[in-house]
C-alpha cells in the first residue's frame, strides 16, 4: 500500500462521525440553558438588592436632610416620581432640596418605565412624615424582600396582598406616613 492511500486511511479513521457531532452540540446547548437559567435567578436577586440598597440609601439622605432642616422635603403633598403617571420630574427633582448635597444622583429602579408608569419610585411627603415607594414592580420578587412590603397597598390577609391578587409597592416611611 502506498504511503498516500495510507494516510488518506488514517485521516478517515479520525475525522468525527455526524452522531458523534450531533452529540457534542447538544451537550453544549444543554449546559449553555442551564448556565442561562441560573444566571437569571441571580441576576434578579442582585436587581432586588440594588432596590433594598436604594431605598435605605434614600432613607438615610432624608433623614440627613430632616436633621438639617427641621423637616422632610416637602413636595406640596402630592405623589412625585420619574414616571408619567405622577408628574415626570426630573432625577433630581424627585426629591426636592436632596439632589447633590445628600445624594450625588436620584437613583432609578433597575427595570423603571417611565411611560408605563412601572418599577417607579415616588415620594409624598408633608414635611412632617414621608413615604417612599418602588411602586407597581412585575419583576421584583416581594417575598424576598418582605421586611419593607408596603403595609397600606398590600394589606391582605396575610398583610402582603392586595386583594389576592399580588404585590404593589416596597416602602420605607416614617411612622405617620405608614397609613398613605
């Protein structure tokens, strides 16, 4: 046999069967779902983590404020937000009096839409108590966050559900603004 049939033989005998390739790329889709799938799980906790550090970083700016002033900022009693359905004010207009000295941007929810009014944070205050939201949020996941479910929009049987029909808003408030 001459050394060409030989190696044309050779390369026969190692190349990869159709099977063989079918195998290996469904292999890899199958790792590739589940690697997507897990990545999702976390990608939410860190997006309902942000929102938890946002809210307290906000609390804490107010309070620096009140501390300041002898009051919160006062919005003249009506709902503010970056969302259309309240008025569409600006970052740093949300809050007013606490955008740059007490915080150096208003932050947004991860997933905010402001023209479907959804994942908003709106404020109300009456310069003696204040109420912030992350209102009317689909995809946080509120059992994971249970500490700060606003009592007043979700007051259900099981002091988390409105009407049975789910979730609406995480707060953080003073005493007197527990009831808005």
């Amino acid at each position: 046999m001459s050394t060409t049939a030989r190696s044309e033989r050779a390369l026969r005998h190692r190349a990869f069967t159709l099977i063989e390739l079918l195998v290996v790329v469904a292999i890899i889709g199958l790792l590739a779902s589940i690697v997507t799938t897990s990545l999702g799980g976390a990608r939410r906790k860190a997006k309902d983590a942000r929102r938890m550090a946002d809210l307290k970083q906000i609390h804490m700016a107010l309070e620096m404020y009140n501390t300041d002033h002898g009051s919160y900022p006062n919005p003249g009693w009506a709902w503010r937000s970056q969302c259309n359905a309240w008025g569409a004010q600006s970052a740093s207009d949300v809050i007013p009096g606490l955008v740059p000295q007490y915080l150096p941007s208003f932050p947004s929810d991860p997933d905010m839409n402001v023209s479907g009014n959804t994942c908003c944070y709106l404020y109300l205050s009456n310069g003696t108590d204040f109420k912030l939201l992350d209102h009317n949020c689909p995809t946080l996941n509120y059992q994971s966050v249970q500490t700060l479910i606003d009592p007043t929009r979700d007051s259900g049987s099981n002091a988390c559900l409105v009407d049975g029909a789910g979730f609406w808003s995480l707060a953080v408030f003073t005493s007197g603004g527990c009831g808005w």
